[in-house]
C-alpha cells in the first residue's frame, strides 16, 4: 500500500494572517474615519476580539512552520547517520 502525504500550504497560511490583520486594519481606519470622538463599548471588544484571533492566527502559523522545520532538520540527522 503506497504512503499517503499530507501536505499544508504556507502561501494559504500566510494568506489567513493577511486576512486577519487587514480586518483589523478596517476596523481602525473605520474608527478613525468616524467623525464622533466616542468609540462605543462594543467596538471596542470586537477589535479586541479581532486582534486577539489575529494574533491567535499568527502564532498558530509560526508553531506548525517551526513544528515542520524541526521534524524535517530530525529527518536529516537520521540520514547522515
């Protein structure tokens, strides 16, 4: 039986830390276009959530390339040996 390869996609990943950030960026560029001095509470939190996820996003990239990177460097020690 042939071995089945999973494979993920940087360029997919990076496009979804893209996609969080620019709608972070919306938002504040909504907030500072907004001609009232007040920000209401729920803005607030749902920029705050959005840049919670963002980051969430981000860091969950930066854990699967380095989880990736090391299994990879572990399978090229195995080969010189």
């Amino acid at each position: 039986m042939a071995r089945q390869h999973e494979s993920f996609s940087i360029d997919g990943m990076l496009d979804m830390v893209n996609d969080s950030f620019k709608e972070v960026k919306e938002m504040l560029a909504d907030i500072k276009t907004k001609k009232s001095e007040e920000v209401s509470i729920g803005q607030m939190f749902e920029l705050q959530f959005k840049m919670n996820n963002a980051s969430q996003i981000s860091e969950m990239n930066t854990a699967v390339i380095a989880a990736s990177n090391t299994a990879i460097l572990s399978m090229t020690r195995n080969l010189k040996q």
